[in-house]
C-alpha cells in the first residue's frame, strides 16, 4: 500500500513535501486507510483535496450538516412554496459566490461544477449523472420525494440562469430532476 517514487517516476502534479503529524492522528490516518484499501498518502491527499475544495468553503459560508433522518423531517415540515422562495433567493447566490471565491468564470462550465462537486458531492442532495441519450444533460437522483425534486429544479433553474443567462429546459419526477443542456 506505501506509495514510493523515485524523483523520475513522481507523477508531474505530485511534489514530495513532509509535515509534522501527531503519532495518534497518524495511527487514525491509517486504520482509516486500511478501510479504504488505499495507502495513507493518498487518503491524506483525498482529505486536502476535500478540505480545500469543499470544506473551506462550508465553514467560510457556515453550512450546517444533518442526518437524513433529521432532514427528511425538516423537509416534511416545510412548505412547498417556501422551499421554492429558499431555491431562488439563497441556493443560486451562495453557489454563484463559491465559483467566484474558486476564481471560475460564470458559465455553463462553471455551472456544471458547482452542480457537481457542490449540490452533489459536498452537500450530498443526489446523485450526479451526465446523459448523454438524445440531448446531452445532468440528471439528479435522490431518495427523498417531490418535495425535495421540486427543491432541486428550483435550485438548478435559478443557478443556470445565475450562470448562463437564460430559462433551462427541465424536468423532474419524485426521485429524479433532469436540466438539458
């Protein structure tokens, strides 16, 4: 599992740094790695990645984490028409100023990043899939209903047209939401 390179077969994005580690946080770093099948050098690089793509992010902005448990509650309590207010007013700015805070240009490039990498991966509101069948798009699945589809068209519609400037073709079911591109 040691990842070991000799200076000519280090990858070219990869540099060789050393960083002082506590003994027990080095002891968690590779049970986890051992979990994971992976060495602890690539786990450590999966976590910096993560930390500064996503988590910097999350507590500049003060994001605030909840079960599925919790948040299927919450989202049974709530109206649908605040949840389209909270779509539109809130989702597509904070995304908006994330990309601007990582330095990308406002398009549909930009778009499907923040899509990816935030809505689904970070925040984990569904699962991102590229289509490719007929008209090229990005289809979101998830588990929790039509409330929550309803969450996430409003929220994909007010962030496209944030980013790209115009009305996206869109539709949804209880468990999916699908934007053509």
């Amino acid at each position: 599992m040691s990842e070991r390179y000799e200076d000519s077969t280090l990858p070219q994005d990869m540099v060789i740094r050393s960083f002082r580690i506590s003994k027990n946080l080095l002891e968690e770093l590779e049970k986890f790695a051992a979990k994971k099948n992976i060495s602890a050098n690539r786990l450590l690089n999966n976590i910096l990645e993560r930390y500064c793509k996503l988590l910097f992010y999350a507590d500049y902005y003060g994001f605030v984490g909840f079960s599925k448990v919790t948040f299927k509650e919450f989202l049974n309590k709530i109206p649908e028409d605040s949840l389209v207010m909270i779509a539109r007013d809130t989702v597509a700015v904070v995304l908006k100023d994330v990309a601007l805070m990582r330095g990308w240009s406002i398009n549909l490039q930009s778009f499907c990043n923040v899509v990816k990498n935030y809505m689904c991966e970070f925040y984990r509101w569904a699962q991102y899939e590229e289509t490719t069948t007929g008209k090229k798009g990005i289809l979101l699945t998830h588990e929790f209903g039509n409330k929550w589809s309803l969450f996430l068209k409003e929220c994909l519609s007010a962030t496209y047209q944030e980013f790209v400037g115009k009305q996206p073709e869109i539709s949804s079911s209880p468990t999916s939401v699908i934007l053509f591109l």
